[in-house]
C-alpha cells in the first residue's frame, strides 16, 4: 500500500491556497496550508512534511526568509519555491539558499504535479542510494575495518587466523594506515576478547617513565614513587598489549622488554620479587626495523622474538577502490554526530580524492572529509569544500607558454598525456588500476598508451 506524501502550502492568497489543496488531494496527497512564512515555521513545528510549496511574496515573513530559517532548523523536506514575479536571477538566488526547485506563476495543474513527482522520485533514489551504500559499507567491513581491496581481503584473512593464538603480532604500516585498528580487531575476534585491550605509545613516553609504565613500580623506588602501582603489562593480563611505535622504544628497555617475552613475567621497577603475567603482545610501527638492526638502533633478538607473524598494512594510495567507501564511511559519522541529513560527494570532489596521494592516509582523508563538511554550505560537497592539498593535485597542468601553439588538439593531448603518467606513477604501474583512477576503459588507456608513446 502506497502512503500518501503529506504537503504544506503557504501562500498569502487563499483562493491560490484552495486550489492547489484541492487540486492536490485529487492526486492522493495529503494537504496542509499557511497564509505566510510565520505560519509555515509553526505547521513544520508541529509535523514533518514531504514536500513544501511556498510563495516568495508574503508579508509578515516572506518566503525567502522562511527558507532560511527552516533550513537553519535543520528540516529535510525539499523546498519548492513560487512567484508571479519570478526571473532567473531569483531562481537560481532560491537554489543557492537550499531550495529544491522554482516555479513561476501562473502555472499549469500538469507543471507543478510534474514538479511533485519529479521531487519525490528524488527522494525515493536518495533513500534507495543511501540503503545501498550502508549494505556496501557492510558487506566490505570487517571489525571495524573498511575495504575491499585485495591486499585488505588478505589482512582480514589473517586476522581471522590469528585472533585466538597467543602468538606475537607485528604490524607495519605507514603512519594512518590504521595500524591500532587492526590490532583491536585482532582482539575483539580472539578467545581475549572479554580481557582487556591496552595500548601505549612507546614513542609519546618518556625513556625515564616508559619502564614504569610498562610495568609498574613499587613505592620508594623513585622520587615521586608515592604507592605501589601496576604496569600496562599487569593492566592487560589475560588480554592485549599493543606496543604502538615500538621502533622509539630505547636499546636499554629493548633488553628489558625481551626479558618479560621470554619469561612471561615482569618485574615491578624497586621490586625484588617477579609476577608471572599472561599477555598476548602486539606490536606496531612504521620505521623499517630491518634498517634500524643494521644500523645498530634495534636489537635483531628483540625483533624476531617480536615479528612471529608480521601484518603489513598498505598505503591508501594503493587501496584505490577503498578511498569512495572510507569517504563515505566518515562522511556518514560526521553527520550521524549533528543528527542532520548528510550531503553527497560531488562526483569533482571524488575524483579529487581518487586522485590524491594521501601521505597521511586514512588519518589525512578523514581530516579532509572533516574539513569539507565545515567548509560545505549546499547540500553537496564539491572539489571547492576540500583541503588545497587534497584538490590542486587534481588541477588540471599548465601544459603551454606563449611560445608554444594555441592548438586546442595538442593541449588536450599534452593533458591527458600528462594525467596518464600520473595515473601510472600513482599505481606503481598498474594498468587496471591506473584506467580507474582515469575513469576509462582498460582497452582505452593501452590504445592511449600506445598513441602517446608510453611506455
């Protein structure tokens, strides 16, 4: 059974105000009036509409203020706006404060029944659209973690595998792959996962306080030793210790740290006696700890006791199809925060952040989606609401001086000539990826390649 959609029309002149809500009700609408914009703010006070018709000549309020003010009231029904004085400069000022659509008067019963159905059928892509996105989103997360790309697949695999093993776990990663993310995830899904999770940032510590703070002290042993206190270690008995940046952590607590893997037991600093402890350790960082051991900054015994099973995370730059799904994934949390209806990514803003490097990776591209929503007025984030990192590597080069021809031919060739390379620069390469990022065919960027002279 279909549910007839609820309208309100505000209009100042009632024999408009009849018309239309018999002319309405005839095509199974439910109808609601208001003789102008004071009205109106209270009926959409008092219930939620469909749809709203209003007039922009009114007094008391006219309908460019009650636009204003409904939008500031973070109302959600589309907007259509009417006038007898209506030109194009007033139509286009009505869609940039929010509204849905313009219609002048006098108008056909056919012009705004069109103008309804068009509307709702906007509303029914919308709702059908974000249905699909959340079972996207969920079909391609994992315990918190989003991607469906293979090297994430292969992660997820991994984690599975792992999760109820004692085993030590090292994570690689650049810094904002999500290296702590993937160490919860490895927890939550393992026989652990009702004992504690506790994580330490080896390199925000100080040397000097690291080791109490691993495991603990007893009252005396040092100045400001006021009373016993328990470790991190202790703190995750029967759990997890993430040892996060664990490349930072000093050659003299290196040793000490190989002591307690070794022994499963630590030893409170002052303390004369030791504890046995039960503690699955994961550790993370994004140093080249290979290098480090050649140049005598970490211990080759510590780091094979550590890296049992190594989890390499990849960059966001390689996880190319992840980037729409992540966007989407933190623009829905940002606004599930403000409680308002969430804007689209404009399809130029998406192609802003397919294209990006992403140094920072997903830590960079969730500031970037952040920053676009404060910066967003419209119902849609464009290429303009993104950080100028993120979107002047998307600009289009500067590929003529005055000296070289005015050729429209040539400039398009040395442009997409350009992008191309950046495309493949950017995949390491790869082709199939590399015609994504472009949004052509792969047959079309061999045939281009090819053209072009590249190789």
């Amino acid at each position: 059974m279909t549910i007839a959609k609820h309208i309100l029309i505000i209009d100042d002149e009632e024999n408009l105000r009849h018309m239309l809500s018999v002319m309405l009700a005839r095509q199974g609408y439910k109808v609601d009036s208001a003789s102008n914009g004071i009205e109106g703010l209270e009926a959409v006070g008092r219930k939620a509409y469909d749809f709203i018709l209003c007039d922009i000549r009114m007094p008391e309020m006219d309908g460019k203020t009650f636009l204003v003010k409904v939008l500031q009231e973070r109302v959600t029904s589309p907007i259509i706006m009417m006038s007898a004085y209506g030109t194009v400069d007033t139509a286009v000022e009505c869609m940039k404060k929010g509204a849905y659509d313009f219609i002048s008067k006098p108008f056909k019963k056919d012009e705004i029944v069109m103008v309804l159905k068009k509307a709702e059928e906007r509303e029914r892509l919308k709702e059908e659209n974000s249905r699909l996105r959340e079972k996207v989103a969920g079909r391609f997360e994992y315990s918190g973690i989003i991607g469906r790309n293979a090297g994430m697949e292969e992660i997820f695999c991994q984690i599975r595998k792992v999760a109820d093993l004692k085993t030590t776990i090292l994570i690689l990663g650049e810094s904002g792959t999500g290296k702590e993310l993937v160490a919860r995830a490895i927890h939550r899904n393992g026989r652990r996962a009702s004992k504690p999770f506790v994580a330490v940032n080896c390199g925000a510590i100080p040397e000097n306080l690291l080791e109490s703070e691993l495991f603990g002290h007893v009252r005396g042993a040092f100045t400001d030793a006021s009373s016993d206190k328990a470790g991190l270690f202790e703190q995750a008995d029967g759990g997890t210790l993430l040892l996060d940046e664990i490349g930072e952590m000093s050659l003299a607590l290196q040793v000490k740290l190989l002591r307690v893997l070794q022994e499963e037991e630590i030893r409170r600093v002052g303390a004369s006696i030791s504890r046995k402890i039960d503690v699955r350790v994961v550790s993370a960082t994004s140093r080249d700890l290979e290098s480090d051991i050649r140049e005598g900054r970490f211990r080759e015994d510590l780091y094979f006791r550590l890296n049992v099973f190594c989890l390499r995370l990849p960059p966001l730059r390689e996880r190319i199809e992840d980037i729409s799904l992540l966007a989407e994934h933190f623009l829905t949390a940002a606004f599930c925060e403000r409680g308002t209806e969430k804007p689209r990514i404009e399809p130029d803003a998406m192609r802003s952040l397919m294209a990006y490097s992403w140094p920072g990776n997903i830590r960079e591209l969730e500031n970037a989606i952040e920053h676009a929503v404060i910066v967003c007025e419209g119902s849609g984030i464009s290429n303009s609401c993104l950080p100028l990192a993120v979107r002047s590597e998307h600009a289009v080069p500067t590929v003529m001086n005055h000296e070289e021809s005015l050729s429209i031919k040539k400039a398009e060739n040395a442009i997409e000539r350009d992008l191309i390379r950046k495309a493949l620069l950017r995949t390491g390469g790869n082709r199939t990826q590399a015609a994504k990022i472009l949004e052509i065919s792969h047959r079309s960027l061999l045939y281009k390649l090819k053209e072009f002279g590249i190789d």
